[in-house]
C-alpha cells in the first residue's frame, strides 16, 4: 500500500504516521494489487483531529471515511476510519463482486458471517434539461431550490459539471472530462 500524508493546521511527529501505516495497511488484505492510500491529518476548532481517509484502488474504485476525535486523540480517529472503510467493503462485498472487474477486491479475506448487505432500491427518478451556465449561477441555482448540489452544462468548457455544498461550508466543483 502506497501512503500520502497530508498535514492541514498540524505538524505531526512519525509514530502518528508510523500508527497510521501500520493500521491502515491492515487493509490491503482486501486488495490484490497495491492500492493507493491518502491520508490528511488536521485540527479543527476545540482540539478536534479529523482524519479523512481515501483508498483508491487499481481498478479505480474509491473509499473514503472521515473521522474525528473530540478528545484530541488523533490515534483514535485513525481507527474509527480504517473501521469505517472495513464496514463499507464487508457491507457491500456482493456488489462490489458484481459491479467491479474480477479481483478487484480480494472477497476472499472476507468472513461469512458478515453484515447484511442492504438491497438498493431506486425510489425516483428524475429527467431535467442541463442548461449551459456558469458555476456562479448553478450555486445560486442550487441555493434558490434548497438542494445540496446541481447538475448543469458549464459555459466555459460545454461540460456536464456538479457543484454542491460542502459539509465544513463553502462550495465543491466537480467537473467531467
């Protein structure tokens, strides 16, 4: 498993990144071929450690859980996010059997006993023409309607793009290629 750390707001010491290896790399187990792991480290307000924790696979396919730590312990929210990540293939190792190229996620390592995979059910479905704007007006757009994100066709670039509102505050962009 390869690692990138990222360090907002904090200088950590290398026991943390060390903990941090050691635990995180507990889960290529479930990958059988090198994955790609991105860690960033920070504090918030109040001595809050957040630890946001990304895996990309070969094959592409992302994980990613946040974690913070109230009591200042930046070594327990490494483990809830390595738990979280954990859960989430256990919970969907069905799908992700079905939906991803064959061993893109070594099932294998994989108990019997696991979780109950949850049914996915499409309650509603929505068509809507995507107008070409620009990102300012997809934001007020997005406001004006009391949603999280929206989907609209940018004016600089002809592209189907999202923005939506970030759980800290402000705004993401995701554009297509």
């Amino acid at each position: 498993m390869k690692f990138t750390f990222t360090c907002k707001k904090i200088t950590l010491n290398n026991s943390v990144k060390e903990y941090a290896e050691k635990k995180i790399g507990k889960l290529a187990r479930y990958f059988p071929e090198d994955v790609e792991a991105f860690v960033t480290f920070a504090v918030e307000k109040k001595n809050r450690c957040v630890v946001e924790l990304t895996i990309r696979s070969a094959g592409g396919t992302l994980f990613r859980a946040q974690e913070e730590s109230a009591d200042g312990d930046m070594r327990s929210a490494i483990d809830d996010a390595a738990a979280i990540i954990e859960r989430k293939i256990r919970r969907n190792k069905t799908r992700l059997a079905k939906n991803l190229r064959p061993g893109a996620v070594n099932l294998a390592e994989l108990p019997e006993e696991d979780l109950e995979e949850e049914e996915v059910e499409l309650v509603r479905t929505k068509r809507f023409s995507v107008k070409p704007m620009t990102t300012e007006e997809a934001i007020l757009q997005m406001d004006l309607l009391g949603h999280t994100f929206y989907v609209f066709r940018s004016v600089d670039t002809g592209e189907v793009d999202v923005v939506y509102r970030r759980n800290n505050g402000g705004y993401g962009l995701i554009e297509t290629e």
